[in-house]
C-alpha cells in the first residue's frame, strides 16, 4: 500500500481525514499513483494536474524520501521505501503559491 | 416574502447570513469551505434552495460547490451527496471541474493571446470563475464567466462545462487585457424579456451584448472614455467594472467603469456619463433598487491608486434620478478613519417590500439597510475580506 499525505485543503475536498492509502499497480510510478489518486477520490482531479494536459498545477510539489520529486518525469519509478508503504509520498502546496491579486 | 438570506464570498470561505422580513436579528452560517476563496455565490430564481458556489485556489485550481438545501449541505455537481466515491455508473465525478476553452473545430474557437500588461501578448489561460449566474427559468443551466476571460454554461446543474467561444472568439481579444485582479469577465446579465440577449462585462475588454444566446456577441462600448487606452473611446479595452439592470426595464444598464458611472438607455448601443456630484466617480459596485429602477447606489473609492472610501469615509450614494445627483447615505456607516474597499460583486438589494441594500467590504463586515439605503446596520463586523454579496427574498 502507498501512503498519501495530502495538503489540509485536499483532505477536507476528498472527505477524508489523515493520510491516504492505495493500492497502485506496478510499476509504481508518480503517475500511477496521481492516477490511482484521482481514481479513488474522483473530486481531486483538476486540483493536482491540469485536466486536460495532466501537468502538475505551477503552485503544488511532490516530495518522498526527502527527495523533491516535482519536476521528475511522470514514469519515474518512486523510490522502494514508498512502494513498501514505510516512507508516504508527499503532495505539497508551495509556500510562496497563491493569489495576492486585488479584486 | 418573509426571511432573506444574504449570500457572502469572502477570501476564506463562504458565510449564509439570515432574517426574518424585518431584518433586524441575524444567523450566521459558515464559514463553508473553510480557506478557499469563494469569488461567488449565487441562488437559482427558480429553486431558490439551489445555490452555486465558485470555490478556488491559487494552489489547487477551480472547483464548483453545489447546494440543493439552501446552503445546509454541499457537494460537487454529479457527486452523489456524502459519498466520496460513485458507482461506475455514474457521471465521473470531477467534472464539474474542469473548464477548458473550446478549441474544437465544430463550436470552438482557436485559443489565441490577449494583451498583458506591459503591451505583449500573452497567451490565454483558465484561473478560476468569478461569476456564477444561475437561468431565470431553468434550475439546471447556469452561466459562469472565468478568468482569463470567457462564458461557460452548464445546461446539466453544473456538472459539465461548456464555453460559448463566440465571445473568447470575438476577434478583439488581442486587444483585451487584464485588469489588476486579472483579465475577467465579472458580470453576467440575463434579459428577463428575451432569453436570447445576455450582457456581459470583462476588466479590461468592456461590455458585450449577445442577442442569439450566446452565440454571437457584439461589444457594446459606444460612449465610453477610457484614457489609459491608446484611443481612449476604442472598440474594445475598457475595464468596466460592473453592471446592473433593473428586471423590469432591461434596455436601461448602469456601469461602473474604472472611472466615470455610465447610463445606457438602449442596452449599451449608447452610453452617457452620469456621475455627476459624486465625489470621485472611482468604484466597483453598483445596484439598482428593487421597486424604484431610477433609483441608483454606488460606492465611490478614492482612486484607482487608493483602493479605499473617499475621506475616510464609508458612504453609499443613492441617485433617485438614474444618475448625475447623488446623495450621500451615512447613517449607520463610520464617518473616520476608514479604508476599506468595496469589490465589485459586493452589493446586492433584496426584493422585500422596503428594499433592502447589502454590501461587503475588504475590511470583513457586511452592511444592511432595510429601509433603501437610509440607514444601515451591520450584519457582521469581522469576516475576512469580502469578495461578493448576493441576496435571496424567500417566502
């Protein structure tokens, strides 16, 4: 099983509380897991990668193993403490995201 | 009609205020969708218990928020209700999401670029939908309008989203460009006479009039002086900031425009200036009384560098004569040492038999007025900034 931790906006869209846990097929990939994401919680997608071009959203990061994985390639393997479940996969919203802009 | 229930988006969620006819005791509900920004909230005429919900973030994109009990319980248009997951059968959940600009050769238009501002071009791009405007007739269809600027309709309660790309398509859009908050379109007006007219208002492109339903648009800016424009009365370019119709006399359209407050008496073909004795003729907001459709409320800002009241005071100014003389409406509202501003989607007047007048401000409080703006109350003092206020008269 995969552990997903999600940012506090995430959960509370996804109704769920602490961190998520699935199933993914391998090879456990970062897009087999944003997949198997969007898949279980279907109100997600759009809100991590665009619709259409499945790009991470500019203002999100994911990191595992205290590696930052955000610009990897969606086919990138992650890393086997992940796979095993001992260490969680990390979706992260930037410090410095976010709109400032007057109305 | 016996209890109002005044709508409110703000910087971190969305809040239900609540009366009776007189409304003089309040409830408070909320916040709802606690730290997302809610740009707007708005009830169908129809089933007033439907109300639409734009929820957004910097960070995590666009999700629209649906309510069929009166703002009690929400849910994501084509979720079911308390599940967070649906059968296969069921519509796929998440795509109530997803706005995406018609591109296709069909119905679609090519997506192009706008100006940005510095001049360049810039490519469009979807942020998030400022405006929800609910069908005066059909509970199910709902228009959105988005930034970067364009209409969305959803004819299945919000669950799918389709741009009507003849406006995005317009041919002027290298000439539209953003306004401070982003190149949006922030008013939707929907002709209680002729279900085929729609106007529209976009920062900074100006208004746009539809007479086919939404299929072909026209700008609609004859009149309007904008100096920081090469041409000051171009085509297009200007940032209106919004617009308002009386339902009873839809041909008559009030603006408020970056400067200057505008009056058309042919749905925008023609447009004269009526500020007349306003003390800076700077502002956002602008609402017409439910009973009286000559009968006006602004709120003017300092200036377009100083996004407060004007003297430190907060004053609403009511024309009973369709514009040029105003009067200042203070009582109620403090008179020193305030400088809060009042977004453009943040007034809105109910239908009670005393018209009531809302508005919002960036500082958090929302004001009343049960009795046309004569005097005011607040309703609450501290949410976080307002970004909209609509209202509902429910029986």
């Amino acid at each position: 099983m995969i552990t997903v931790v999600l940012p506090p906006h995430l959960r509370s869209l996804a109704h769920v509380q602490g961190d998520v846990t699935l199933e993914v097929a391998r090879p456990v990939t970062l897009e087999a897991v944003l997949d198997t994401l969007e898949e279980r919680y279907p109100m997600l997608r759009g809100t991590i990668r665009d619709h259409v071009t499945k790009q991470r959203r500019p203002f999100l990061r994911f990191f595992a193993c205290e590696q930052d994985l955000s610009h990897e390639a969606p086919d990138l393997p992650l890393p086997d403490a992940v796979v095993s479940g001992r260490e969680p996969f990390f979706i992260i919203g930037a410090i410095a995201g976010g709109s400032g802009r007057e109305v | 009609m016996s209890k109002v229930r005044v709508l409110v988006g703000t910087r971190k969620g969305a809040f239900i205020l609540s009366a009776d006819g007189k409304r003089e005791k309040w409830d408070v509900s909320g916040p709802h969708f606690s730290g997302w920004e809610i740009y707007h909230l708005k009830g169908s005429p129809v089933d007033p218990n439907r109300i639409f919900a734009s929820q957004s973030s910097g960070w995590f994109g666009q999700i629209i928020q649906r309510s069929d009990d009166g703002g009690k319980t929400w849910f994501q248009p084509g979720t079911p209700k308390g599940e967070t997951s649906s059968p296969e059968d069921r519509m796929p959940k998440g795509e109530s999401n997803k706005f995406v600009y018609d591109t296709s050769a069909s119905s679609g238009k090519p997506l192009t670029t706008h100006q940005w501002y510095d001049g360049t071009q810039h490519p469009w791009e979807f942020k998030r939908v400022w405006h929800v405007e609910p069908s005066l007739t059909d509970p199910d269809l709902i228009y959105a309008g988005v930034e970067d600027a364009a209409i969305f309709r959803s004819q299945d309660g919000g669950m799918n989203w389709h741009e009507l790309a003849g406006l995005r398509g317009h041919g002027t859009g290298p000439k539209w460009q953003p306004g401070a908050g982003g190149m949006c379109l922030h008013t939707i007006l929907l002709d209680p006479s002729n279900p085929a007219r729609m106007v529209i208002a976009i920062s900074a492109a100006g208004a746009f009039r539809t007479d086919d339903g939404g299929n072909s648009w026209k700008p609609i800016n004859r009149g309007l002086r904008s100096q920081f424009i090469p041409d000051p009365v171009a085509e297009v370019g200007h940032c209106v900031h919004h617009v308002a119709m009386h339902p009873s006399r839809p041909s008559v359209l009030f603006m408020q425009k970056h400067w200057d407050v505008m009056r058309s008496d042919d749905a925008g073909e023609q447009w004269k200036e009526v500020s007349g004795n306003l003390p800076t003729d700077f502002g956002f907001v602008i609402d017409v009384h439910a009973h009286q459709p000559e009968t006006v409320y602004v709120i003017p800002i300092k200036s377009d560098s100083e996004h407060f009241v004007h003297d430190g005071k907060l004053r609403v100014y009511r024309s009973r004569t369709g514009g040029n003389e105003w009067e200042p409406l203070t009582k109620g509202l403090p008179q020193a040492n305030c400088y809060v501003n009042v977004l453009r989607d943040a007034m809105a007047v109910d239908s009670m038999d005393q018209c009531g007048i809302y508005f919002g401000t960036t500082g958090g409080q929302v004001y009343g007025s049960a009795d046309g703006g004569d005097s005011w109350f607040p309703i609450v003092r501290d949410l976080p900034a307002v970004l909209s206020v609509e209202v509902q008269s429910l029986p």
